[in-house]
C-alpha cells in the first residue's frame, strides 16, 4: 500500500483528510469519511527489502501493477492485524480478516478495499535480489484465511521488527532484523496451507531450503548435503529445485555468509571485533576463508574494507 522509501531507517508517513486521502490516490464513499480519513504508515527499509506497518480507516484504492513503488518486479506478504479488507482482481476476490493474509504480485492489478478502520503489516521484496535471487521469480500469488497461526505469527513478528526499528540501534541489530524478515516471509512460503493446490512443489521446496540456510549459513560445516540430510531429499531432488533460478544451493549459501559478514564489517561499534571472530559469527569457519571470499566480491580485504566502513577520519 505505500511504496519503499530510499533511506535505511524507519520512516512514519501521516496523511489526513481529503488532501491525504487524493494524496494515497484512493477514494471513500461518502462525505464525511473523506474528510476524517487516517492514514499512518511507519515504514521499515533495508537493503533488500521492506516493512511496513500500517492503520487507516476506511478506503478503495487501484493498486495498478507497480511493483509497490519498487523499480523492479516485487513481491508483498501482506498479513491483516486488525478489520478487514477485500482483494478483487479480475478473475476473483477474497476477503480476509485478522491472522489471514495473501502473497501479491507487484505486477498484478488489483483493487483494495476497507470499510472501517484496518491494522495490517506487509513485507515487499524484489523477487531478483539477494538472497532470494530469482528463487521467488514463479511464486503464485496466495491467500490464507482469518486465524492461520502461521500468518498470526508472521504478523506478529514483523510488526514487532517496525516497532523496534528505531533511534539508537546498532547496524549489526539492524542486519539481524533484516535476516529476521527474510526468514519470516520463507517461513511462511515453506508453510502453505495444506489444502492450497496452486502452490508448485518445487517452489515449495525452494523456501524450505532458502529458511534452511537463512537459519544455519552461520555454521561452518553446513553444505548442499548436509542440507539434502536435513531436509530428507536425495542431492539430485535439491539441485533440481535451484535448476534455472540462476543461482545453486552453493551460491545460496556462500551468499548469506558474505551478506552476514559484510555487515558486520561495517558496523562501527564492531571495531573490536577481530576478524576470525566475524569470520565465526558469519560461518566462513576461518578469517583465511572469509578473506578469499570478501576480497573476490569486493575488491579488498576485511581490514581495508572495515576501514573504509568505520573511519571518521577524511
């Protein structure tokens, strides 16, 4: 419902009235709830990705297949905390209460509609980015109903990643709350409802494997087979799912360790923090290791990449 800001923080944007209410581009059916229209969205950006959390009273507007305000083809798990709404795209509608929710695509069009006050939380993603890159590309579009505890969950823990987004925060904190969202929105991928039969199996499997490694790239001894063990699938049945996503099991998780290391290289608190003991928290296993890997993808080794992070000096 509102696009991404640019800055890496929490932003809080209020629109009120009917000025506010042209402004969100949506439409109340009569006089007075256009003029007494709320809207508050306190807005969570990361480096890849997007929480948000939203109220407002009652509103229709067209989300016209946008991708959300992102430059790029973008998903949104999107999960009702409080009233209702109703969805309806052209071949369907749903109407979804507290603890229910639905997986959109940023490029479908569909209309939005509340007839009084609506608590919600979304989480918006590209569906090209690290570290799903591409993996996401053919997920369908879903829905669950009021009281899934999955989805009730979910919400739970993504208001709570908005709410606690604040002033004061350590970007290592901050790094954990991203991985936090990534792991949720898997979570809830890897956990379709049992009777849902337009979920593919392999997309399925995907999420389940991308929640694996989100949750375990910090151990050093984790692998492709150690996953297929975990998971109980043969390796053939795991690099079949990763076949055409442009990205294998491997990459996936050399990915999330480089990810989790960069950020703690450029936390300036971390200074402190000796480089085999990065290397340990990011599961590269040894500072040699996560040296190869660091200096390949950017050009220059921890140290100098930590200086070039957390020197105050010109």
């Amino acid at each position: 419902m509102v696009a991404p800001t640019t800055a890496d923080r929490r932003t809080v944007m209020r629109l009120t009235g009917t000025p506010g209410l042209a402004a969100f581009g949506g439409v109340a059916p009569t006089r007075g709830e256009r003029e007494g229209f709320r809207l508050t969205a306190a807005i969570s950006r990361f480096s890849a990705l997007a929480v948000t959390h939203t109220r407002h009273t009652a509103v229709t507007t067209l989300r016209a297949g946008d991708n959300f305000g992102w430059p790029h083809r973008a998903i949104r798990l999107l999960i009702v905390l409080e009233g209702r709404i109703t969805l309806r795209a052209p071949d369907r509608s749903v109407r979804l209460g507290v603890g229910g929710g639905a997986l959109l695509h940023g490029w479908a069009e569909y209309l939005y509609e509340s007839e009084g006050t609506v608590a919600s939380v979304h989480l918006d993603v590209g569906v090209e980015d690290a570290p799903f890159a591409g993996s996401l590309r053919h997920v369908p579009a879903m829905q669950w109903p009021e009281g899934y505890p999955v989805l009730s969950a979910a919400g739970a823990a993504l208001y709570e990643i908005v709410r606690r987004d604040e002033g004061g925060i350590t970007t290592a904190t901050r790094n954990a709350m991203e991985r936090l969202a990534q792991s949720t929105l898997l979570s809830v991928l890897a956990s379709p409802l049992e009777s849902s039969a337009s979920e593919p199996e392999s997309e399925i499997g995907r999420a389940r494997v991308l929640e694996h490694i989100a949750t375990r790239h910090t151990d050093p001894d984790l692998t492709p087979a150690v996953i297929a063990a975990d998971l109980g699938m043969s390796m053939r049945s795991l690099q079949r799912l990763f076949t055409d996503t442009g990205m294998g099991v491997a990459g996936h998780i050399a990915a999330a360790r480089l990810e989790h290391a960069l950020a703690l290289l450029s936390d300036p608190l971390l200074t402190r923090l000796s480089l085999a003991r990065i290397a340990a928290r990011s599961g590269f296993g040894s500072s040699a290791r996560m040296a190869r890997v660091v200096s390949k993808a950017t050009g220059l080794r921890p140290a100098e990449l930590r200086h070039q992070h957390t020197s105050h000096g010109p």
